[in-house]
C-alpha cells in the first residue's frame, strides 16, 4: 500500500509540474499576427532567411501553404507549454508507474 501511495505522489508530482507549461501554452491564442500573405523570394531574404530557407519557402508556398511573419516573442508563444501527445505520454508514463508498484507488492 505504501508503494502505491509513493507511485500515486509521483504520479501527481510528474504532471504538476507539467501544468504550468501547459497554461502557457493558452497564452500563445491571445497573440494576433499578420493575416497569411504571399512573399517573393527577396522579401524572404530581407526578412533574414538564408538562400535554402527561402527556396524551401517558396517551395511550400507554392504547394498553397501560407507564410505568416511572427515576432520572436510571438514564435516563442507557439513553442511554448505542453502539446496532446506529450500529455498521453504522461498519462501512460503515470499509468505503468502505478501498475508497476502495485505488481511488485
């Protein structure tokens, strides 16, 4: 029983300390940014993309991808927090946690 217990604050501990990101990760949707526009090649490199970031650019844009530009503070907003998968993941690793403790008594 007090294996379970130590699994179960484990557990608890993993994923509160996972919470927070995850709450940044809300604040990402309050950033507006420019509506998705076409760009050529030089405004590309003006922007500071090197010669086979702005072929790849226009590579995707030419597939019907839209381009947006994003401030640094903005870009890092979209890689902030928690996403889906890493969620399941740590539900699955909190899961074999518990299973494991509760086999080895």
């Amino acid at each position: 029983m007090k294996s379970l217990v130590s699994a179960l604050a484990l557990s608890f501990a993993l994923v509160s300390m996972a919470a927070p990101a995850a709450y940044a990760q809300e604040a990402a949707a309050q950033f507006r940014t420019a509506a998705p526009q076409s760009f050529s090649a030089d405004e590309l490199q003006r922007y500071g993309l090197d010669a086979a970031a702005t072929q790849r650019a226009m590579d995707l844009q030419a597939q019907g991808y839209e381009i947006r530009v994003l401030t640094p503070e903005e870009a890092a907003q979209y890689q902030a927090g928690i996403t889906d998968n890493q969620w399941i993941w740590l539900g699955i690793l909190a899961a074999v946690i518990v299973i494991a403790v509760a086999v080895s008594d």
